[in-house]
C-alpha cells in the first residue's frame, strides 16, 4: 500500500504551541491504522520530508511542531484496544486520550495513575514527554506506568517493548520526544479507585519556605500534593500559596463515593460564576495583564475555599485533575502573542535557593508569572526524562507584545540559574532553551539518546521544530 | 494604514492587468516572482523589471496543473525569502457563438479562473494564517455578479471566485490577514480585445495603480475597478430575472 504524493496533495495544517506564542504551517496526513501510517512513513521517505507527530497539540513549545514538513496527526488511531475491568490494564492506540482513559476505567473504579492538568492529551503525547501530574512525589511520571508499547520504526517495522523486551530501547521511547519512531499502541496499568471522589485539604502558606515545608511534612500520607504560588507577592510573603492535599478514600472511608465513579457524576461545572464555561476566557481577557493578574492572584490567596469543620471539602477525581479545562480556550486570554511556560525543575539539595532567586529574579525584571504552579519529583529510569529527586516550580510568563526581548532575556537568566542549580527542562513546556543548555542539563544521558537516535533512524526522518532547535540529531 | 510590500507572486503575470501589477509593484520596490504559460513574455517582462533593480523569479506553470502548484509556491516562497503578497490575476474568457454548446471550453474557464485560484490561495492563506499577516488579492470581475447568456462559464468561474475570496477573507481576517477582491470592469487588454461592447473602459495602467492602492489600504475588502461599476453591480444585482433574461449582455 503507497500513500498520495505528500507535497502535492497532503493539508496543510496551521499548527501552534499550546501557548500560542509558536506557530507554523506543515504537511498533515492522519493515519487510521498501521498499514495507512507505514505507508505515510514510507511516503515521506521518498520525498525527503521528515516527519513529527501531533495528537491534540497540549504541548507548550514548538514540540509538535515541524514548520514546512509532515505533521502526523495521531488522532486518526483512537480505539480503546481492550480494558480488562478485573485488571485496571488497558490497551490504547496513539490518538486515546486521557478523558478516554478514564471514562473507559472509572465506571470500574479504574483511574489512571498519572493525569496533567488536562484530560486532552494524547498516549502519543504522554509517551514522548513523559508526563507528570499532581503525584508525581509518589506515582512517579507517566511512563512507570506503562507496561509495553509498539513503536514503528522509519522502515514500518514494528517493534513491541517492554522492561524485559529490549528495555533499553523502552527506557529511551518514553520521554524519547517521538524522535525514535512512532508508538503505535501504549499498554498501562490503571490504578484502583473505590471512591468517585477526593478528600482535599486546602492550606495556606506565606512563603516560599513555608511551602517547602508543607510538602515535606504532608508527603507521606497524601496521594496528591500541588501547590499554587502568588508570584507577585515579594519581601517576607515571597512564594506565597496555597497548597492541596488531596488522598483517596476507601470504600469504608466514604461509603456513598462508589456511586459517584459512574461517569454522569464526573465532569466540570457548566458554569463559574454565572458564566458559561465557554465565554469564561473573553471575561478573563481585559483582566490577563500584570495588574489584573496581580489581583487575581491577591484575591485567591486571600479567599478561603469553602471546606467543612475538618477543613477538608470533597471533590470529583475529574474536577480535581484536570483544572486546565474549566476554562475552555482560556489561552485565548493572553491575546494574539500568546504565552510560554517555563517550569523550573531543581534537584533538592539546591531547590530553596534557587526558587527563590528565580522568584526575586521574575520581579525584579517585571516579568511575573500570571500562574506559578509548585511540585515534588522523584527520579525515574527513563533517558531523557526531566524527572528528578527535587522540585519544579511552573511559570507562565505572557509574551510581551512590545517588548518580547524583555521576556527571552529573563528567560535566558532563569536557564542560567537552573544549569547552575543542577536542574533539568522539560520539552513539553519549553519554547526558549539553546541546544547547549539542554546538552548541558542532560549530559551524558543525551549522549545515550542520540546514538540511539542515530543507530535506529540514521536518515534523521523523526524530526521536530524542537528537536532542530536542541540540535537532537 | 497603508501595506508595502516587498515580496509578492503575480499568478497570470505575462499579460494584461497581471504583468502591469508585476512592473508597478517592482517600481515601488517589491521583488516578484511571475507565474504563467508564456516563457518569452515572462522573460521579457522581467528583463524590464530587472533594470528597476528588483529581482523578478520567472516561473512557467499552467494553473490547471493543482497538483504542481503546492510545490512550485513553495520554491518560489523559499527563492523571495518569504512572501507578503500573492496575486491571482490569471483568467480565460469564452464567448460562445450563438447556438454552440461546448462543455469543454466552458469548464475550462472554471479550471483557471476558479480551481487554479484555490490551488494558489490556499498554500498562501495557511501560510499567511500561520505568520499572522500577509494579502491575498483575486481579480474577479463584475461579470460574476449575474449569470450572463453570452458568457456563462466566464461568469459562473467569477461569480465562484468572488465567493471563495469572500469565504476566504472571513477565515483569515481574524488572524490579520488580508483578502481583497477586485472586480474591474472593462481594462484594455488582449483580453478585451475581441468583445465588442466595452463600456467605460480603462488603460491597464489605471487599473493596475487603483488595484494596489486597494490592496496597500489593508482592510480586506471587495473593491469595484473603477468604483463607478459598484452603481452598475447594484442595477445588475437587483434587477429581476425576467428583465434581465432580455438583455444582450
């Protein structure tokens, strides 16, 4: 089986970063099954095209994005393969998507181990980066919770990896950025449930330490843990926040919460505040500026939210996760130049410091994160993955329409501070690091990664904007 | 506001309206690539542009060829280093003699004046969406406003062109893109030169020079060339079916 001329006949698809800030137009084609995608590998290969891949394009950076080449739109493989109910494993092609995950897991009492801030990406997605959600001190990334997967390699061949099978290579596809060839199918183990719902405990912290603290006293006994931090609050309310901690209940815990896993108990609130979901971000847009964001961010460090005498409230697994999508287009809010985020993630022994400095650094050169977002890591056995035994701190910064120049520098400095901190990137977020940083950051660990690049598509045919940018060939 | 542009490909650009936009906008200092069937005439032009010491792409390619053209738009975008303007000025006119039916000639109209604008526009406006900026200029023409009996197919391609600009226009115009239709009435051109009633005609140079100045102004309109025809379209327009069955237009 051939495909179509690429050049001649394929869309053209005007792809963004998340962020909105990146943008480009590519070749599309969207595969239905492995034989259509061998064909469209094989396709490219003639016509010198290189290839990237893209499910639903949550990525903040330029990681899905391949200006000029082909853009393999992974939603056209979206079928739930098999979920066996008694096991909490299931099978997914490329284009399933965590809303898939869980509607297929939770009327079961299956959710998955690890879900981002938003139910749309893709398992193409959560495989190249490696994703991390509010658990991450305990669940680990999302790949350690995967137990095999199909990659097609620039030659259409298929290989099935595991820990046993070919570990190696398994260990450098998740968090390997599509660069090594294209997974097919993602086998994961779901993580059981027996309660629709969470306890979250909300808690206010006035500084930077006082957040340290606050997850390493309540580590041990939450399941999630995520703070959010007040970045234009300075002096002694520096790193300011609040904190969730959220458990699991058992089943004796919270007797009524087992009717809550069906699927019409889930979801998100049609409205916030009297505002249709939808039209929530056109609300949102004359106040996405420093001084509106300086007082939204004030106002919600001050509110308390609504708990009961035990200062705990209860919320829906898909409420608590997947806070990203109460506001559907709420990127829009930033105008026409977009956004970027960039996450700090800093080893523990120089993570207090260094957030600090990151924090003072942000203020002093007006450039203040609308939204700082604060979490625990633990190390894992992927090549390329960001995780470490430390800390991240997520920051998105509104590209200046004037003065975008402001920004890069800033973000310049901020790389700087985390090589001297002995931290790591994160692809996903990233739209500004230099190929030398990220070598640096990643080191010898980088250098396993592209001879294995090198050795399994030594014509270079998975390629990205990102990936031409870190120089990842 | 008022566009300069510095880059720009001119579809249909050895003769007529086509090749004078080309050396109007190269006298003003914009780099062209020239797209059309005809080699000499396309060199020939450019030979003229040169001494304006612009640089002119001459790039032979017939519109029907869609497949063709995703590839060469994209060379000629990489040889301009980049684009800010394109032009679809190629065109065919069929008049049909009085009790001659001939499907051919009539489709051809629609492959050129209609299928080759998608083909061309297309790359352009993805592109253009992506950069947040750039124009897109169609020539229609007023003969698109009414299906007319002495030139069906000539006016069916128009009256499609001008909706697909249109439709056009409202995709892009968001993003800071520009779309302008530009419907002339009669130009002196080879084109004209065999049709017989050519009410309020202009030399090619007038139309050319209000035709940029339409494109430079930036706000995505459809424009008649002169303005004069937009009281002619109103009459057309409005004019019912059963009156304008009668004319010999």
């Amino acid at each position: 089986m051939s495909a179509a001329p690429l050049r001649a006949t394929a869309a053209r698809r005007v792809l963004d970063g998340f962020g909105n800030s990146l943008r480009s137009t590519s070749l599309s084609a969207r595969p239905t099954n492995v034989e259509e995608l061998a064909a469209v590998l094989q396709q490219a290969r003639e016509e010198g095209l290189n290839v990237s891949f893209r499910g639903n394009g949550r990525s903040y950076g330029d990681a899905s994005l391949n200006t000029n080449q082909l853009s393999i739109d992974n939603r056209g493989m979206t079928r739930v393969l098999s979920f066996d109910p008694a096991t909490g494993i299931i099978d997914a092609e490329v284009g399933v998507t965590i809303e898939d995950l869980w509607r297929t897991g939770l009327p079961h009492g299956w959710w998955p181990y690890v879900v981002p801030g938003t139910m749309f990406p893709t398992m193409g997605g959560c495989t190249a980066m490696n994703i991390h959600g509010k658990n991450c001190f305990k669940a680990g990334p999302f790949g350690d919770h995967v137990l095999d997967l199909d990659l097609m390699l620039a030659d259409g061949s298929i290989k099935t990896l595991s820990r046993t099978q070919e570990p190696d290579l398994f260990r450098a596809v998740i968090a390997g950025l599509g660069l090594l060839g294209a997974v097919t199918r993602v086998r994961l183990q779901m993580k059981k449930v027996e309660s629709g719902r969470l306890k979250v405990r909300p808690i206010q912290t006035h500084s930077l330490e006082e957040m340290f603290d606050c997850f390493v006293e309540r580590m041990p006994q939450s399941d999630y843990l995520v703070g959010w931090i007040d970045c234009f609050a300075g002096g002694a309310s520096l790193g300011r926040g609040l904190v969730h901690q959220a458990n699991y209940l058992s089943a004796k815990e919270d007797p009524e919460g087992r009717s809550l896993l069906a699927l019409d108990a889930q979801g998100l609130p049609p409205s916030i505040m009297g505002i249709p979901r939808s039209m929530m971000w056109r609300f949102m847009k004359p106040l996405t500026n420093d001084a509106g964001m300086r007082f939204i961010n004030t106002v919600k460090y001050h509110l308390p939210e609504p708990h009961d005498h035990e200062g705990v409230f209860y919320d829906g697994h898909v409420s608590f996760a997947f806070l990203l999508d109460f506001v559907p287009g709420w990127r829009n809010a930033y105008g026409d130049s977009g956004f970027i985020q960039y996450q700090l993630f800093l080893p523990d022994a120089t993570a207090r410091r260094a957030m600090r400095e990151a924090l003072e650094l942000c203020q002093r050169r007006g450039v203040v994160s609308y939204l700082g977002v604060f979490k625990r890591h633990r190390p894992d056995e992927f090549l390329l993955s960001h995780g470490l035994d430390g800390w991240s701190l997520a920051l998105d910064f509104a590209v200046p329409a004037g003065d975008p120049q402001k920004l890069w520098r800033a973000t310049n400095d901020l790389t700087a501070l985390v090589l001297e901190a002995g931290g790591t990137f994160y692809p996903a977020k990233d739209a500004v690091v230099s190929a030398e940083a990220f070598a640096r950051a990643y080191g010898e660990r980088l250098s396993r990664f592209l001879a294995i690049k090198r050795q399994l598509d030594p014509q270079t045919l998975f390629q990205s904007d990102l990936s031409r940018r870190l120089l990842l060939y | 506001m008022s566009l300069r542009f510095t880059r720009a490909i001119i579809v249909g650009a050895s003769s007529g309206i086509g090749a004078e936009l080309a050396r109007q906008l190269a006298a003003e200092g914009c780099d062209v690539a020239l797209v059309g069937r005809r080699r000499a005439e396309l060199d020939a032009l450019a030979a003229e542009i040169a001494k304006h010491g612009r640089k002119a792409i001459v790039q032979t390619h017939d519109v029907t060829q869609v497949d063709e053209t995703p590839l060469v738009f994209e060379r000629l975008v990489e040889q301009l280093g980049g684009l800010d303007l394109i032009i679809y000025a190629a065109g065919v006119i069929h008049v049909p003699e009085e009790g001659v039916w001939d499907a051919r000639a009539e489709m051809q109209q629609l492959q050129v004046n209609a299928v080759g604008a998608i083909a061309w526009t297309t790359p352009a406006a993805a592109m253009f969406e992506a950069k947040r900026a750039g124009t897109i200029l169609g020539l229609s023409s007023i003969a698109g406003e009414r299906g007319r009996r002495n030139m069906p197919g000539y006016t069916a391609s128009k009256a499609a062109l001008t909706t697909w600009l249109e439709a056009l226009r409202n995709r892009v115009s968001r993003y800071g893109v520009n779309v302008v239709t530009v419907k002339p009435g009669f130009v002196d051109t080879d084109m004209t030169k065999h049709l017989t009633k050519k009410p309020m005609m202009i030399p090619v140079n007038t139309a050319a020079r209000l035709i940029l100045a339409a494109a430079r102004r930036g706000d995505s309109a459809s424009v008649f060339v002169p303005f004069q025809w937009w009281l002619v379209a109103m009459v057309l327009r409005h004019m019912p079916s059963f009156i304008f069955r009668r004319l010999d237009i």
